[in-house]
C-alpha cells in the first residue's frame, strides 16, 4: 500500500513538473520573439545560384537585413531537387536562426522521391508563402517551334526528340512539364539539373529544347532575345509579358499551373518567432516601395491575411493535388 502511494505521489509531481514547464515556455516564448533576432540569420536556398528561388532569397535577405539590423546570410545548398539543403535546416536548431527557402518542390511534390531521410511534413514548419509567379514555356531563339500546338505535334510526330529541363525532381520547373505531359500526351523527355541556372544556360545553347522556367529568371533572356516566350503556364496571361498567350490559350485548353515560395523553419520553433517572422516578412513583400521591383521580376506577393496557420493549410492542400498527380503518373526520381 505504501509503495502504491509512493507511485502515485511521483506521478502527480511528473505531471506538475510538466504544467510548471509548459507554463515557463509559454510565458518565456513572447520574450524569446521581443528579442528576436539578436545575431545573424542563416537562409538556405536550396537550389544552385541563378534561378528564382535564389534571385528571390537574395533580395528578400536584403530587406530582412535592414528590418532587423541583423545579417541575413544567403547559402546555397543544392542537390534532390532542393532536399539536400532543406533535410539540413530539419536537422537545425529549431531556434529561428536557420531558414529554409521552400519551394512547391520540397513542400508538395517530395514523394517523386522514395528515400528521403527526412519528412518535409513533420521536420519542417512552414512560416509563410512569400508570393507565387507563372512559370514561361520557352525555346531557344532559333528553335521554329511557332507555339504551343506545335510543340504538341512535333513531339508527338517524333517521339522524344524534344527534351525539356528543370531545377530537379519536383521542382515547380519540373511538375508544369509533366502537367503539360500529362494533359498533352506530348512525348517530350526530362532532363532535371541542381537548378535553373545551368539549365537555363544548356538551352541557351540549344542543348536543350524547351524549359518551363519561372518567370523571374525567364524574363531577363526573354528580353536579352535569347530565348523566346513561347506561352505563359498561369490561367490569365502576365502583365510583364502581354502579348504572350497562356499555354491554355495557346494550344492546350484548361491547362494552369503557378509555382509558389516559402520560408519554413525547423519543425520546433516556438511559435511566437514563427508568428514573428510570419508577420514582418509580409509586411517586407507588401511593401509599397517593392512593389515595382517584384512586378518587374514577375512576382506576386500572397495576400495580407495568410498567418502561418493558412499558409500550412494552403501547403496540404497542394500536397495532396500534387501527390495525386504523382502517383498517376507514376513519377519517380531517378
């Protein structure tokens, strides 16, 4: 009977050491974010130099910097299609001071690969969706592919003679291709790199055929003349490209597809950085003075009312459309 007693007694003091935890976490945690930060942030882009999701990092590191009076490190760590460098900020402090630029590939379409070792969905917190942009189909200037019906034709008529590029496995580059794929029945082949930017070079160079890449990226050579829009991937066509059709209008009813960026943490960070961070990097990209730079990049920021709660519903919601896909498909990395 004593030793019943005895049991009991240090289960009630467990559970009151727990609460009296919890309690201190909780009064500690809104203290914690006041004084966040107080030294420099690391933001890891995922992805090789050049693409979108590095343009966009740089400059929304930039911003950061001059908000917090802190710096905000940009590094690089490409390779599975962003995974590399995202299973490094999983395996992170959860203190906020690690940051993960994500992307529709390492949020949504991860199950393209079968080993992981990590889980996107339980190792990392999503802070925020930064904005979203149209990906562009384009083809190298001397390519007489006319459009996008063409492109349909040709692949069809000869069957993978036409090889389009991506930033990797899953990569909003490459899942608008296999949702073209997938609707089109176009008989076009993959060839996925570690990022846009030497894919973008290898079609410049008429290595490669086709790329669906992202706007931002897209549009400096599209302007340059050194590639050539051909159709734009999202359901309405892009204010920097006007006279480009969407892919829809251009050969391929119904089709629609825009690529997103996030900013996620280790999952573990206390909520009330998360909620920092989530407030102060909307408040940088609804900016008023930034409105023109991301308009002429071809970004459009998320809406003012997306907390970190909405932006994690938001990512389900496409993790399951995309997943769906996949699984359809049949898509796996190689």
């Amino acid at each position: 009977m004593l030793e019943q007693h005895h049991i009991k007694a240090e289960k009630i003091m467990k559970k009151l050491l727990c609460a009296l935890f919890a309690a201190t976490f909780c009064l500690a945690a809104p203290a914690l974010a006041d004084t966040y930060p107080s030294k420099p942030i690391k933001l890891v882009v995922p992805l090789a130099p050049g693409g979108t999701a590095d343009v966009l990092g740089r400059l929304l590191a930039q911003k950061l910097n001059e908000k917090y009076g802190q710096s905000v490190i940009v590094e690089n760590r490409p390779g599975v299609g962003g995974n590399i460098g995202a299973e490094n900020v999983a395996r992170s402090d959860p203190d906020g001071y690690t940051l993960l630029f994500g992307t529709i590939g390492i949020h949504s379409t991860f199950h393209i690969y079968k080993d992981l070792k990590y889980n996107p969905t339980n190792d990392l917190k999503p802070v925020v969706i930064l904005a979203e942009t149209p990906n562009v189909l384009v083809v190298p200037k001397n390519v007489s592919l006319a459009n996008t019906a063409a492109i349909i034709a040709e692949s069809k008529a000869k069957p993978e003679s036409l090889f389009f590029g991506s930033a990797g496995f899953g990569s909003s580059t490459h899942m608008a291709g296999e949702l073209f794929r997938f609707q089109s029945h176009a008989a076009i082949s993959h060839i996925p790199y570690k990022g846009s930017g030497p894919a973008l070079t290898d079609l410049v160079a008429g290595r490669l055929q086709l790329m669906f890449e992202n706007l931002p990226t897209a549009l400096p050579l599209i302007q340059a003349g050194q590639l050539r829009a051909v159709a734009v991937t999202s359901a309405e066509r892009a204010p920097s490209l006007p006279n480009v059709p969407t892919i829809a209008q251009d050969g391929l009813p119904g089709y629609a597809f825009t690529a997103w960026f996030t900013i996620s943490a280790p999952a573990g960070t206390p909520d009330a950085i998360v909620s920092k961070l989530n407030n102060d990097i909307r408040a940088v990209m609804l900016d008023p003075a930034l409105q023109p730079r991301l308009a002429e990049m071809g970004v459009t920021p998320v809406p003012g009312n997306r907390d970190a709660a909405a932006t994690r519903a938001f990512i389900g919601e496409e993790t399951q459309k995309f997943g769906t896909m996949i699984s359809q498909a049949n898509l796996v990395a190689q």
